[in-house]
C-alpha cells in the first residue's frame, strides 16, 4: 500500500483556533494520547445542547473516534468505532462544507481522514482475504471516498488523483460477490485514467464481457477502443467478436459482414469467425429452406478463403473451405446415387409389354418418360458434381501443402491434416473411378494422386 503524505498548511500547531477554545479538554486530552478521556468528553459535549450544533464538536467527534478505529486495541472496546465516526464527519461536512475548520487546525487538521482511510484499507485487506466480500467493498468503499476527498483538498503531497489500489479491490470485491455493475464502474474509472500495468488486464477483459452481457453498444465500443490502446498487442479481436455473435441477428451479422468485406476492414481472425457463423447455420437455423442453407455455405466458403488470401499459411482457413465444397460435392453425389437407385428400381419394376401390340407404343414412351426425367435429373447434377470435387481438392491440397513436412504440429493442425488426406484420396478414387476404362491415361494419373494421399495418410 502507498503511503498518502499529508503536506503542512500551518507550520505549527501550538495554540488553538479561538472557536475551538471551549472544547480545549477535547483537544488537549487528543494531544496526550488519553484515546478513552477524550471519547468520554467528547461524548459529553456532543449531547450537550450548547456544543451539538456546532461544526467543531463533530469534528473532534470524528477524528477521535476515527483514531478509535485505526488502533486495532481501542477498535475492540468501541467495535462501532467506524459508523460512529462516519456520522460525525457526514455532520461535521454538512456544517462546515468549505472544511474551514480543518484549515485552522493547520497540519495537524486532516489527522481525522487519515486515520479512516488507513483503518478502512486495513479492514478491507483482511475482509478481502477472509474471502467476505460484501464486507471487504463496504470497507474498500470507504477508503475510496476517503482518499478521493482527502486529494480534493490538497491534504496529500501525493500526485495520483485516485488510491489505485483501493479502486482495483474494491472492483474485485464486487465482482467476487457476484455484483458485476458496481465492479464494472470501479474498473472504468482506472481505464478511463489510463491505468495500463499488465497485471491489470483482466480487469479491462471483464468489462468488456459485462457490457457485452448487458448488451450496452456504447459502452462496450468505447471501453473496446480503451483496451486496445492501453494493451495494444492483445487479441482484443475476440471480445469485439464475442459481443457481434451474442447480441446481433444472423440477418445483422451478415449485412455486417458483407459491408466491411467490401470495404476491406476484415481481417484474417474477423473472416474466419464469420466463416464459424456462416458454416454452422444448418445446425441452428433449422427453419431454413435449402436454398438459404446453401447460401449460407457458400458465404461461409468465401470468408474462409479470403482468411486465407490474407495469411497463405493458414491452413484450417484453406480446410475449412476444401471442406465444404467436399461436402457439397457429397451431397449432389448423394443425390446422383440415388437417382441412379431409382433407375434400376424402374427396369426392375417394369410392367411387361402390353398384349395388345396397338398400345405398346404408347406404353414404352410413358416408360421412357419417366427414365429420361431421372436421367436429366443426373445429367444437371454432373456439373455442380465436378465444380465442388475440383474446388475441394484445390483447397485441400493448400491445407496439405502447408502442412506437409512439419513436424510440430499442434492437436488442431494434426487433424486438419488427417482429414484432408483422407477426403483427397476420396475424391481422387471417385475421379479415377469415373474414367475407368475409358481413359486409361486419366486413370492411371488420378490412381497415383489416390495412392500418394492414401499412403501418406497411412503413414500419418
């Protein structure tokens, strides 16, 4: 804890102000030390109608009763040491607001506010560790306001307008009490003084998640751009994302997102979190059509790509849009499978010619009909198939690229780039199955390109 010096504004004190000459007894027994004669006269006076109106009776009141409490032994025979002398300087400031008669008293005038502030620290310290929260803000409170009326006044040659310490507990004991508002509005009044020391971080994180849970826009951007410039090299990224994802609609996000991508204000963390949002839309809007689904897909594609073109080494960038052209491409092969099913359960159920060979023209083109309707359905598939299996494997063989070789990589990079051999030897044996026997050329190249991923997916 900093020591708060108080400076002189007299350079003695040997005789007393004349309004204080009636409660010279005060005073003097103060002076000597006699802490319980002192209480006993001031307690008389201050019941005493000539004196309890006068401003100078609440000051002794308090500071006297502010020396009780300071000192752990004469704490224990007033244990209410601390409220009394509260009420007393709550009086003494509504008689005497402009603290004239802490002026006169010189150097020695102020003792009283000291004395709180010291005990009042010192209460709250050991009700912090004891882990009694509401107790320990009620005594870091006090210290707070004590301090702050103390530099007001000139009373301390210190040059911090604030006791830092007693702000920054006070905020831990609210947040520890569960009480995140008034913890909050103790941590933005350091932000706001540019109170920048690392082991203060935390402090600037947790004010941006509670504006965040309280969806307070303002005050969350404004307190963004204050720890971005007290703490500069932090990830502050993921705050600004966090409070995007909790607080605005799909519908929001994506206005947002294609705003400020075509304004270029994304950067390579900012596309790969939209790509997150985009990417799991099926999963969470299940009222979706498919058609909003598939948009969805594609927009998440596109800032996983553009993640990359803003790192070429980022790898699950590159994955992550291999990856959903790959399951793009096994949804339309899905569909291609099955109509093929449906073309083998119509030759299989298909009526025997009619007897009459009038009618057999007739009953052969409804039969053609309904194949050819299947067939088209497969041949308008064929494209959509070849653009994402090609689309797949470009991106995922940027993921293997940057991957192959290292031998450090983390527990995300590993899988990464365990699936990626995986789905490029799959749609290399669909490629090399697909001209089979009738391009042998083709087969034999799109064979070793299967082999190689297989092989080293083996190997992995």
């Amino acid at each position: 804890m900093k020591r708060i010096m108080m400076i002189g504004l007299l350079t003695a004190v040997i005789a007393l102000p004349t309004q204080a000459q009636e409660l010279k007894k005060v005073m003097l027994f103060l002076q000597t030390g006699k802490l319980a004669d002192a209480k006993t006269e001031i307690d008389k006076n201050a019941a005493d109608p000539k004196f309890s109106g006068k401003a100078e009776t609440y000051y002794w009141k308090s500071r006297i009763y502010a020396a009780l409490y300071k000192d752990p032994v004469s704490r224990a025979k007033t244990p209410n040491a601390k409220e009394i002398a509260d009420e007393a300087f709550a009086k003494y400031q509504q008689l005497d607001p402009t603290f004239n008669f802490v002026k006169e008293m010189g150097q020695d005038g102020p003792v009283g506010y000291f004395d709180i502030y010291q005990g009042s620290f010192a209460d709250g310290v050991r009700n912090f560790n004891g882990k009694r929260w509401d107790s320990a803000a009620y005594y870091f409170s006090t210290a707070v306001n004590t301090y702050d009326l103390i530099y007001k006044n000139k009373w301390t040659s210190a040059k911090t307008p604030f006791d830092t310490t007693s702000i920054l507990y006070l905020g831990y004991a609210f947040q520890n009490a569960q009480k995140p508002a008034e913890a909050v509005q103790q941590y933005t009044r350091l932000e706001d003084n540019k109170v920048t020391d690392s082991s203060y971080i935390d402090m600037y994180r947790f004010t941006l998640n509670h504006f965040t849970t309280t969806k307070d826009e303002a005050q969350f951007k404004k307190y963004l751009a204050v720890s971005k410039e007290a703490f500069p090299t932090e990830q502050w990224d993921d705050y600004e994302m966090e409070y995007l994802d909790k607080n605005l609609t799909l519908a929001e996000k994506t206005a947002l997102y294609d705003k400020e991508s075509a304004a270029g204000t994304l950067n390579e963390f900012k596309y790969l979190q939209f790509g997150d949002w985009f990417a799991n839309v099926r999963t969470k809007e299940k009222d979706m059509d498919s058609t909003q689904h598939s948009m969805y897909n594609l927009k998440a594609a596109d800032a996983y790509q553009k993640a990359y073109g803003l790192n070429n080494k980022n790898a699950i960038a590159a994955f992550n849009a291999g990856l959903i052209y790959y399951n793009n491409f096994a949804d339309y092969s899905d569909k291609y499978s099955d109509n093929i099913r449906t073309l083998q359960q119509l030759n299989a159920n298909k009526p025997p010619a009619d007897k009459d060979p009038k009618k057999r023209p007739a009953q052969e083109a409804k039969f053609k009909e309904q194949t050819d309707a299947v067939k088209k359905l497969n041949a308008d598939l064929d494209k959509p198939i070849n653009e994402n299996l090609e689309t797949s494997i470009n991106w995922l063989e940027k993921s293997v690229d940057n991957l192959r070789g290292k031998t450090d990589l983390n527990r995300s990079e590993k899988m990464v780039f365990e699936r990626s051999l995986d789905f490029l030897a799959n749609l290399y044996e669909y490629k090399r199955d697909k001209v089979r026997g009738k391009d042998m050329k083709l087969f034999d190249a799109y064979d070793a390109k299967y082999k190689e991923y297989e092989g080293m997916h083996k190997k992995n």
